[in-house]
C-alpha cells in the first residue's frame, strides 16, 4: 500500500502537535497536555495517533478507565 502524500503531511502535523503537548507534561501539566490533546481530537476526529498520545497521558496519570 502506497502512502499518500496528504496522509504524510497529517502525520507530520501531529508529531508537531505531540511535540508541544511533550512539552507541557515535561512541565508538569499532565491534566494541561490532556485538554490539549482534547482540543486537537475535535478539530481532527479521525487521527488515531493523537488519541493513542491522549490514552498514554491518561495511564501516567492511573486514568485506566480515561
């Protein structure tokens, strides 16, 4: 399966958002990165990478259930 320069350029974007949101938890503003992450979920639905990143602060957090 050939990747689709569009989809290459998304993924790009949301390592740069990752990157930032990094930096707010590095900062100590886990509950901070989360509502980030929120923001971003509902201007791109359908970016899985973003939800993983939003599940991977919520378990650091011992939000299993989140």
């Amino acid at each position: 399966m050939e990747n689709h320069p569009d989809r290459n350029i998304r993924l790009d974007l949301d390592r740069h958002i990752a990157d930032n949101i990094y930096t707010c938890a590095e900062n100590g503003d886990i509950l901070g990165a989360i509502d980030c992450l929120d923001l971003e979920i509902e201007i791109e639905p359908d970016s899985a990478y973003l939800y993983a990143e939003r599940a991977n602060f919520r378990q650091r957090m011992g939000d299993i259930q989140g």
